[in-house]
C-alpha cells in the first residue's frame, strides 16, 4: 500500500521541525461512524482541525494518508501542554492514526505498510513487527465484546449472558477458544479475535 500525501502546511497545532524518528505511536480513534475514514481525518486536518491535535499518518483498510511529513513534532490525541503527548515527542515517536471503519475493523496489512513504508533505516523492519502486533491487538469496545460473547455462545463456549462486559466467564471461553483453534491465548477481545470468530473458520 502506497501513502498518499495530502500535506498541511500550517503548523499552528505542532510543535515545528525536528522529530528525530525513533518510533511510532500508534492510536486508534475509536470512530466507527459511516464516512469516518482516512479521507476524513486526512481532511479535518487539512482543513485546520478544531482539534488541539495532530498526527502524521491516517489509516484504514483502504488507504494510508499523510497529513505532515515525519520530521514534524505532531501532537498525536493530546495538545503539546499534555505530560503524554511531551513524553512522546521526547522520545522522537511518530504517530500512525487508526480511522475506524463501520464495523470498527482494520486491515493489519494496511497499518504495517504504513510503519514500514516511514521508518527511517535501521528502525524500518522493527517498526514492521510492532505495528502488525499492534494492530493485532486492538481491543475491542463493549459492542465488540458483546458480539463476541454471542459468537462464543452460538460456537458452544460458557460465557454466561452476552453483556458487553469482559468477566472470568468470558475470558476463560476466549482462552479455550484460541486454544482451540490454534491462537496465541492471552484471554483478551480483539479485534483480531473478533474477525476470526466473524470468518467463521473457528473450531469448538
């Protein structure tokens, strides 16, 4: 996947020149609203964001935007006051935004090519296997936990009534499941654990 650049060239919510590029921070938005993909966050940006915020790159499961080249100290979720948002650019990180998509879903592919494609040399192959485990594992909100435990049910697992809530019950049926079928089992809900559960694929 290429990176399409739409630049901003104000510089009013960053803090100038100078990022050394040493890593990548990686944030998802939690915006799963029709329309609310990589064009539109490319575009707040653009146009002058509302926001006290900025970030490099966005991304969804089509497309990999950058809104400002990777040597400027962007503010990533927070403004430059921020403790999180200083520690981050002190330590020279990046910052990948992860648009949602209607069903909250991202292509890893997408994201990895991305880490890849801006990390300078040596950092390029590392920031390639941080991000794909990254995308990996990208929680879940209460709907996609619910969704889940449905799955997990209709699939013969124990997890009590479908509730939104990440319990014992429900972990323990996650853990049986990704043994099951062959997952790293780590108990949590992902969406790597949803879209395997949506595939179908999965054994009980």
């Amino acid at each position: 996947m290429k990176i399409k650049n739409q630049l901003v060239t104000s510089r009013a919510r960053t803090s100038g020149e100078g990022n050394p590029c040493t890593s990548i921070t990686v944030h998802e938005t939690g915006n799963t609203d029709p329309g609310a993909d990589a064009q539109a966050h490319a575009n707040l940006q653009s146009n002058g964001n509302v926001r006290q915020a900025s970030w490099h790159i966005t991304v969804d499961d089509k497309q990999a935007i950058r809104s400002f080249p990777d040597t400027v100290k962007c503010w990533h979720a927070g403004d430059a006051t921020g403790k999180a948002a200083l520690d981050r650019l002190a330590s020279g990180q990046r910052n990948v935004a992860m648009a949602g998509t209607p069903e909250g879903a991202l292509n890893a592919a997408a994201l990895t090519t991305a880490a890849a494609t801006t990390a300078p040399k040596p950092q390029r192959e590392a920031a390639q296997g941080s991000a794909a485990r990254q995308a990996r594992a990208v929680p879940v909100d209460k709907k996609g936990v619910k969704e889940i435990q449905t799955r997990l049910a209709a699939a013969g697992y124990k997890v009590g009534r479908p509730d939104g809530h990440l319990g014992k019950r429900t972990a323990a049926a996650i853990r049986a499941y990704q043994k099951a079928n062959g997952l790293p089992v780590d108990g949590r809900a992902t969406q790597a654990l949803l879209g395997h559960l949506r595939g179908g694929a999965g054994r009980g």
